[in-house]
C-alpha cells in the first residue's frame, strides 16, 4: 500500500489553520493537495489530537496483522480438515 507523504502532525496541523479562520483553498493550494484529500483527512481525522491520530494508526496496524494471522490459520485448519476427511 502507498505510504502518505504526510504524517499525523501536518495533517493535523492544515485540519485546525482552518478550524482558525484560513480558507480551505488557500490552505490546499499552499499544501499541493486536492480539495477531496482535504476533505478525506477531515473525515478520517477531523477533531481529533496529534497523539489520537498516532494511536489510531497504530490500531489498524494492529487490526491488519490479526487478519493476516486469522487468514492463515483458517487456510491452515482447511488444509488439516481436507486430509482428516480423506480415507485411507
């Protein structure tokens, strides 16, 4: 998956010059960014702080190894289930 060139700090940082006063175009055209990241970042981390922003990162992380780890096991147990299931 592509990595984002901007981390918690910025996008936090861009989320509140708005929330102070700055205009949304203003702040994207300085930024090189659409208006639709914008929007996204604002749905994904709007309100929240720095620290929120990094332990939510850390949870999908998190989330993401228990299901790869989930998915090997169910292919484990299918496979041990077929070779039980065979006569011999």
């Amino acid at each position: 998956m592509k990595r984002s060139r901007y981390t918690e700090e910025p996008i936090i940082a861009t989320l509140k010059q708005v929330d102070a006063g700055a205009k949304v175009q203003d702040v994207i055209r300085k930024l090189g960014i659409a208006e639709q990241t914008y929007y996204r970042w604002k749905s994904k981390f709007g309100g929240m702080e720095v620290s929120d922003a990094k332990k939510l990162r850390a949870m999908e992380d998190e989330n993401r190894r228990l299901k790869y780890l989930v998915a090997d096991l169910t292919l484990d147990n299918q496979m041990l289930k077929a070779v039980v299931s065979k006569k011999w």
